[in-house]
C-alpha cells in the first residue's frame, strides 16, 4: 500500500506540524483535501506567519478544530502576503500599512 501525500498550497509547503495534526484527524484531513490549493496556502500561511510557538501550537489546533467545522478558510486572515504572481491588493496594502505603524509607536 502506497502513503498519499497531503496536499500543499500554492506558494507554502505544508509544515510538518500541520501535516502531522491532519495526519492525526481524517475527518479534518477529508476536508482540507476538498479545500482549494489557494485555500490551503491561507491556512499554512496563517499557521506559519506567527512568532511564538505557543500560538503556531494553538493555530494549528485551530486549523483541525475549524476545518472539522466546516471553515474554508481562516477567519479574518488577510490573506498570504508571501505570493509574488499576484499585486497586493490596495485594501490589503492599507491593512499592512495601519500594521506597521501601529507597531512603531508601540
């Protein structure tokens, strides 16, 4: 018996932590399979763009828990900033911008 592959996304390799989490759940693993490459690049960058490992730990906990859910996609997440085919778009741009000032005078 041959083992298949998890599907990645468009510009993100699936992490092995994700990939093992998934692994561990068929029915989140059922869904993410159904999900768009495009779709599953969101939720590998949502999971990798964080910091601290205690919330990567809780985000891959929460891509099992909302995939079984029913989630396509995570929420509130802007979207991936790393694809380099596309133009970012002007309310995303906004979005980063407000970000990094905010993070100067804090």
């Amino acid at each position: 018996m041959t083992k298949k592959e998890i599907s990645g996304g468009t510009v993100h390799d699936l992490p092995a932590d994700l990939k093992k989490a998934l692994t561990a759940d068929s029915k989140a693993l059922g869904v993410w399979e159904t999900l768009t490459p495009l779709a599953r690049n969101e939720w590998i960058c949502w999971t990798i763009y964080v910091k601290q490992q205690k919330t990567r730990d809780e985000h891959v906990s929460r891509v099992i828990s909302e995939l079984k859910e029913g989630m396509r996609r995570p929420c509130c997440w802007i979207g991936c900033i790393h694809r380099k085919d596309k133009k970012i778009s002007p309310s995303i741009q906004g979005i980063l911008d407000k970000r990094s000032k905010s993070k100067k005078y804090s």
